[in-house]
C-alpha cells in the first residue's frame, strides 16, 4: 500500500471513529423533555448543553429574612414562608447563588431564547443587577398586582399587593419571540400593558397536603399561561431551575410546549408529577392563535388598484348601501365631498375612531355585495408563491 493510500485509510478510519464519538455525545445531551430532575438546578443545568431551550422561567428563593413569626390580629399564625430553601447567610451569600444559576440559565439559552425571573422587593432589584453583569438585556418589567394580597397585620406598611417580573433577553439585538397579537387578542384588542392583575393562588388551584399548602409560594397557572403564550411557541422548551410544585410543567403540557423542571424538595417533586399528569393538553386547533400583523403579507389598496383587480371609478358600498364611494387612481375613495383611505373614508362616514376599510366597503359583483377583502385574497393567491 503507498503512504499515500496508507494516509487515505487512516484518515477515513479517524473520520469515523469521530463520527461514533460525535454520534455518542449528541446522544449524551440530549434534551430530558417533559421531565423534573430532583437535585440542584446549577448542576442540572451544567447537564444541558449549550444554546438548547427557547426559554428560562425563574421563581427564585426570595431570600426573605423574616424576623419571627407573624400573626393574624385573632391570634392566627400566617402560613408564611419560613423554609430552609429561602434562608442564605447574607446578601452576599444572594447574590453568589444569583450568579452561579443564571450564568447556567444563559449558557443554555438560544441566541434569541428570552429569561423571566419574579420575585418580590426582598429580591428582584438584587437579581435584577446581576442578570444585567451577567449580559442579559430587559426588555420589559411586568408588575402582577394581586388583586386579593395578605394584609399587613401589624399596620407598619404598605400593603405588599405586587410582586416584579423581569423579562430579558441575551443580548440588545436579539431576535426573541413576541406573540405581539395573540397578546392584544388576549385583551379585548387592546395592547398588553405591563401591570397585570392576577389573584393570589387560592380555592381549587391551591395544592393543599393535610391541610395545609404544598407550596407556600404557588403561582397562579393564569400568569404563566399567560408568559408562555406571549413569548413561545408550540413545541419549544421551558427549563424552569425552581420547579416548585409544577406550575411551570402544567401550562406548559396545556399550551404544547416542553418542560424540564429541577427541584430539590421530594415531596414538591410528588406534588408536581401527580399535577402534570393530571393536566389535560389543548388540542391543536385550540393551540393556534393569532399572528403578528407582519406574519402576514401586507397588500394595499393601491396596489389592486395598480395592478387591475378594481379599477378607478368602480363604485364601492357598504353592506346595506348606505353610502356610496367612487374609487380613485391614487387608491383613495371619494362620497360627495368627502375623500380618504378605505379606512379612513369609512371611518369619517360612520363618525367612527376606526374603520376596516376591507370588510367595511364592497363591490357589485354578479352574485350581489361581495367585500373588498375578496379582491385582496385573490390577489394574494395569485402572486404568492
């Protein structure tokens, strides 16, 4: 055998003794979905690989240095939260253990993959910095007011009837999801704002042992129903490093996503299987919601006018004939003395704030009123590919 050939040989032998290597380590990470890792979320997530899940949510221990216990004005103790999980020898201390799991919550993150973190004002503003050292960029604060908080028994304070979400992303030019219209659907077509109002976990919801909370900090399932309807989509992975008792894993199974959930508490683990099994899936026409305006092409009039499908000086009405509107070479219409967009025209005849000018106006066609709209599919089928 020549060197050459010898050379040719061994380098195919290399090639495919990597390929089994390469083989071998895609198969040792890949992904544990729909599944609750019972252990420490920094060394469970030191098991994915990097750039892996579209989304980290994040109900950190709130660290709330509680000074004794506290008590109902009838005597009652309040079942606060007063496990060892929340208790750190000081801020410092925080802030180390801040640091460790969202370096880990980054490195496992897609490019365009978001972070969302709550937390309370014993904690956020502290995790709040360090996700920024760490080079996460915010994108929103969102404000869940309680619609039914605890009171302040002792009458110091202001009633704590809000707690902080942080929503980032890796980096100020990355490209994350934001379901912009499934949001403004979700809110009788207005734009979702940043202060929500969700009441406090309680009646059924309320995962109740003996009688007592599974969880003293349960989140209610509408606000994470509602994080992941706005910032994922069906099929993509939620990693949440503070399981709890699974709220996280539930909304994810309902709305088609995939989970993977750590948790250091084994009677939060039982908790949470027994819940998420329990958790009924939406079926995949329910899952579909409505796109951004820019999913879809955009046509305007103008451009039926351009290209033929309505032509200037066709007459247009609405559907009980009450006006009358000439089209125009430009795309705009004109009724008596008043012009405009199809939108705007509409508007200003129905003394309206807005008009949609596509289903608002129609055209004779031969078997009666048919709706601008109609021209516009057509030529969307035509010309698309």
């Amino acid at each position: 055998m020549t060197h050459h050939g010898r050379s040719v040989l061994i380098g195919s032998v290399q090639m495919g003794v990597l390929e089994k290597v390469r083989k071998a380590e895609t198969k040792a990470v890949e992904l544990p979905l729909d599944r609750i890792i019972m252990g420490d979320c920094i060394a469970g997530m030191r098991a994915l690989p990097d750039a892996s899940v579209d989304m980290v949510f994040a109900d950190p221990p709130y660290n709330l240095q509680l000074g004794g216990d506290l008590f109902r004005p009838e005597g009652k103790r309040v079942d606060a939260v007063d496990n060892d999980w929340d208790k750190f020898d000081s801020l410092k201390t925080y802030d180390e253990f801040s640091r460790a799991w969202l370096a880990e919550a980054r490195r496992i993150l897609k490019p365009n993959g978001t972070l969302w973190v709550i937390g309370s004002y014993h904690n956020i503003f502290r995790v709040g910095s360090v996700l920024q050292d760490e080079g996460f960029w915010i994108l929103n604060d969102i404000i869940w007011r309680k619609v039914n908080p605890m009171p302040n028994f002792k009458g110091t304070r202001f009633t704590n009837a809000h707690e902080t979400l942080i929503w980032a992303s890796k980096g100020e030019d990355a490209r994350y999801t934001f379901n912009y219209r499934a949001m403004k659907t979700l809110n009788d077509e207005l734009q979702m704002r940043s202060d929500w109002s969700f009441p406090i976990c309680g009646g059924q919801e309320r995962i109740k042992r003996n009688g007592t909370k599974a969880h003293p900090t349960q989140k209610p399932e509408a606000l994470l129903y509602r994080i992941l309807l706005a910032c994922t989509k069906p099929g993509d992975v939620i990693v949440d490093p503070f399981f709890g008792t699974g709220t996280t894993g539930a909304v994810a199974k309902r709305l088609g996503r995939h989970f993977i959930g750590f948790e250091r508490e084994h009677d939060y683990v039982d908790v949470a299987e027994e819940r998420i099994a329990a958790a009924l899936p939406l079926d995949e026409s329910s899952l579909k919601t409505m796109q951004a305006d820019t999913a879809a092409p955009r046509v305007a009039f103008g451009t039926l006018v351009e290209t033929g499908y309505i032509k200037p000086g066709t007459q247009v009405f609405d559907l009980k004939r009450r006006w009358t509107a000439t089209v125009r070479a430009d795309g705009s219409l004109i009724a008596d003395a008043a012009t405009g967009s199809i939108h705007k025209l509409g508007a200003t005849l129905q003394s309206a704030p807005s008009c949609n000018g596509w289903t608002f106006w129609h055209f004779e066609a031969e078997d009666g009123l048919k709706p601008i709209d109609a021209l516009r599919q057509t030529y969307l089928l035509a010309t698309q590919p």
